[in-house]
C-alpha cells in the first residue's frame, strides 16, 4: 500500500521494462541508445528514482512507441503538464492538494472507472449545488473564493463523461448515499433528478445497494477502481482518507477489489429498479 507518486513512479517504470522488452533491447542498449549510464534505466524501471517526462520520450522514441494514448498516459504518469485540456488542472496547483492532482489525472486518461460510495453522490455525478454543500461540509473554515475554485474543479472533472470516447463509469450507490440530505431538500430534489439523468447514459451503470440487503462487503467503505484499456498493468485502487489517499497497486489487490465490485453489484437492485428505486425516494421525500 502506497502514496499516489511512488505507485505511479513504480507502474510506470514497470511499463518502460515491458516496453523495452518488447522491443527486444537489453537495458543496457537502451542506455546506449539515449546516451545514459545503465544505471539509470534501471534506477527507473524499478521505481527506484523518479523520472522527466522529457526523459520518458527519449525512451518511447527509442522503444519505436508511436500510440498517442499510451504515450500521453506515460507522460502524465511523470508529471508532464502538456497536453491542453487533458491537464486542465494544472492552473489549480495552488489550490488542489498533490493527492488530488494525482486523482484527477488518473481520471482523466482512464477507460473506465468502478467506484462504490457509501456517503455521498460520485462527484462526476453531482450538481453544482450539492458540490458546494458538500464540500463546504467536508472542508472546515472554508473561504468563499476557495469554496468556488473546488465546486469548479469537481464540475470540470465531468467533462470526462462527455470526451470521445467517454470514461466509462460503473458506480454502486449505499441507499444512504441518497437519503443523506445535503444542502436541503430542493438542492436534493435536483441532485436525485441529475442522478436518474445520468442513470440513463450510454456510459454509466449506476446501481443501488438498498438497506435491505444487510451487511455487504463494502461496509469498511468507499473506493474507486481506475483502468486503462492498453495498459492494464496501470490499473489501480483508489482508498481516499480524510487528509490523504492510498493506492494499491499489487495485483491480489486489484483482484479482491475487483472481485468485491462484481459481488456488490451482484447485491445491488439492477440499473432499472434503480431508477424507480431513486424516482421512489425523490417523490417521497422531496417530491412537491
């Protein structure tokens, strides 16, 4: 279990190895080609010391890797900060913490994204009146204008949901998630209303785990599964705490999460009674 950097330092190196292998290079071959010490190959494809993304491309080059997707995913895994809208969250470096950023990018080049959520609305999925409640709530003292930049960044996060092609989202919803009121009963009324729109995109698979179905498996709480479809050795677990978030990266770890996701679903009403389900709560507790 590890911090956001060193899991990506760790997979990215890991992927150069593959690369490099593939191109049938020792490591040592590759040093020569990009005129460094063999050493530093190494260095990097254990994760042992960090890597610029301008050194990144001289490897790609020299492994004859020409996938734009791979590469842009490469490159932010390294902390490029090119590539215009795909890292739009740079300008917020000031005000996102480095774990944030993390998450925000992993987001963005994802193919798709399994996450459980036992308190609240997936934030690819909230209003912007929801995002502010809940972020004021979550955040102690906080500044308007800070209040404002945050709400802002949780909605251009969306914006994922709508790039060609989209991030697939699979999201299983606790019951609680949706009879928690945040910001009142109309910013409710209009967060479930969003809620069942998005239920019916192309896109998204949402389901809810009702309270009838006891004690479940994801009681020890919320996480988030990223993967990329090229690349699945860059699949990875996302467990967020209250100052800090936690990647793991082993693959047992991919495995039980990925198993515990199927189960939940497996639990979970179908998306169809889901959307009564939300239509039911709306109606009853916010409904005019």
């Amino acid at each position: 279990m590890q911090h956001g950097p060193v899991v990506r330092r760790r997979k990215l190196g890991a992927e150069l190895r593959a690369l490099r292998t593939r191109a049938g290079l020792t490591s040592g071959e590759a040093a020569g080609l990009v005129g460094w010490h063999q050493s530093k190959v190494s260095r990097i494809e254990t994760g042992a010391s960090g890597v610029k993304p301008a050194d990144v491309r001289l490897l790609l080059d020299a492994y004859g890797v020409e996938d734009p997707d791979l590469r842009e995913l490469l490159l932010v895994l390294a902390g490029s900060e090119e590539g215009g809208r795909h890292h739009w969250w740079h300008a917020y470096r000031g005000v996102l913490p480095p774990t944030y950023r993390d998450f925000i990018s992993l987001e963005s080049q994802a193919t798709a994204m399994r996450t459980l959520e036992t308190s609240v609305i997936p934030g690819l999925l909230q209003t912007r009146e929801y995002a502010r409640a809940v972020t004021r709530a979550a955040v102690e003292g906080l500044e308007d204008e800070r209040l404002d930049t945050l709400v802002e960044v949780r909605l251009a996060r969306q914006d994922v949901l709508r790039a060609h092609p989209p991030l697939e989202l699979s999201a299983v919803l606790d019951e609680a998630v949706l009879r928690r009121e945040v910001g009142g009963p109309a910013v409710m009324a209009r967060q479930l209303s969003r809620l069942a729109e998005a239920a019916r995109l192309p896109q998204v698979r949402l389901q809810v785990l009702p309270f009838s179905a006891g004690a479940h498996i994801g009681v020890t709480g919320p996480f988030v599964i990223f993967s990329f479809s090229r690349t699945s050795d860059l699949d990875v677990v996302v467990l967020d705490h209250m100052t800090s978030s936690l990647h793991l990266e082993r693959k047992e770890d991919l495995v039980a999460y990925s198993e515990s996701f199927r189960t939940l679903q497996h639990h979970a009403l179908s998306p169809a009674d889901s959307l009564d389900f939300i239509a039911g709560i709306s109606d009853g507790s916010y409904g005019a």
